[in-house]
C-alpha cells in the first residue's frame, strides 16, 4: 500500500483552509452545525499531523 507524503506546508495551507471554511460557515444566518463538527475535526487532524511531523524532525 503506497502511502501520500505531504509536506508540512501542504499541511499548513490545508489547515489555513479549513480555518477559513470554518469562519465562513459560522457567518451565516442558518449555521450548519453538523459541518462545522465536521470541519474542526478535520482542522483538529492537520494539526495533530504538523505536531506530529515537528516532534520527528526535532528528534532527528
């Protein structure tokens, strides 16, 4: 199984992305709460994912 390499700012940018999808679903009159859960789970991930990358590139 080949496994996708991302770069950490693939990551950073992705991570920017859903931020901003975030706020903007949080603007409207009739919020989708269902997709903004969806969304800061997402974010929550990349973030996870940059730590995780961090933590590895300083322990090398």
């Amino acid at each position: 199984m080949e496994v996708e390499e991302i770069s950490v700012e693939t990551l950073r940018i992705q991570h920017a992305h859903l931020d901003a999808a975030i706020k903007e679903e949080e603007a409207h009159v009739w919020k989708n709460c269902i997709r903004i859960e969806e969304l800061k789970k997402e974010k929550l991930r990349k973030k996870d994912e940059l730590l995780r990358r961090t933590l590895q590139a300083t322990t090398m």
